[in-house]
C-alpha cells in the first residue's frame, strides 16, 4: 500500500465543517478517511462517465455495420427474455 504524502486543502464553511465532523464521528470513523472514502466513491462513477474511445475509420465503419446487423435470437436468448424474472416468481 502506498504511503500517504499529499495533502488535500479544502475551503468549507463553518456550517460544512460541522457535518464532516459529525458525520464520521457517529460512524466511529476519522474525518480525513471519511472525506477521502466519499469523496473516492464520487469521483470513480464520474471518471467512468467521461471514457474517449478511439478508433480508426475503418475500425468505426466495422462497428457501425455491427450496430445495423439484424439481430438474431436463438432459442436460448428467446427463452431467457420471455421467463419470468427472479422477482417474479
């Protein structure tokens, strides 16, 4: 595991810094582990987001004819769409 260096400075109200405060605390958390696991949870779904894919011509041309094949079902997939779902059993 990699050490901890840096540091991150934040400019918060007094009003923002008693709920990062209280929250922890009532968890039996330090503050900074708190702030940085949320903060970690917020960020990682957002990175996700803004994913570039990159492709030549050809490459976009062979996707895009993949994207306008019919589609095809075979009886097993037939099977799996139509059967009633976990939650409706």
């Amino acid at each position: 595991m990699e050490l901890k260096r840096r540091r991150l400075d934040l400019r918060i109200t007094g009003e923002q810094n008693a709920v990062l405060q209280s929250a922890p605390e009532a968890c039996d958390e330090a503050t900074s582990d708190s702030v940085l696991r949320n903060a970690l949870d917020s960020a990682r779904p957002e990175l996700a987001d803004l994913h570039v894919f990159v492709a030549s011509e050809s490459q976009w041309s062979g996707f895009e004819a993949v994207l306008e094949r019919d589609i095809t079902l075979n009886a097993t997939m037939i099977s799996l769409l139509t059967a009633p779902s976990a939650l409706e059993q």
